[in-house]
C-alpha cells in the first residue's frame, strides 16, 4: 500500500555559538540571518529530492 504525504513539516533549531564556542570570529547579525537561511534552503532542497527519488521508483 501506498502512503501519500500531504504535508511535511520539518523543524530546525539553529542557535548562535556561545562565548566558549571554538569559533574565533564573531559574525553580525545579518550574515547570520544569510547563514540559517541557507542552512534551511539546503536541507529543505535534500528533502525534496529524496521525495522525488521515492515518487520516482
């Protein structure tokens, strides 16, 4: 039987990097919005093509 997804929902908690983070440079608070935004694109394009590899089969 065939299982029909009509709706995907796909949470991601992304948080910035604490004073004890290994990273040495701070980044302003645009980069950042620019950093999340094409971390969610990213996943959310890996998700569609898993769904398309599956619908294809």
């Amino acid at each position: 039987m065939a299982i029909e997804i009509k709706e995907l929902r796909i949470k991601v908690n992304v948080v910035e990097p604490n004073e004890n983070s290994h990273f040495t440079e701070k980044i302003n608070t645009v980069k950042w919005q620019e950093l999340k935004t094409s971390i969610v694109n990213e996943c959310a394009s890996k998700v569609l093509e898993k769904i398309k590899e599956r619908s294809e089969r």
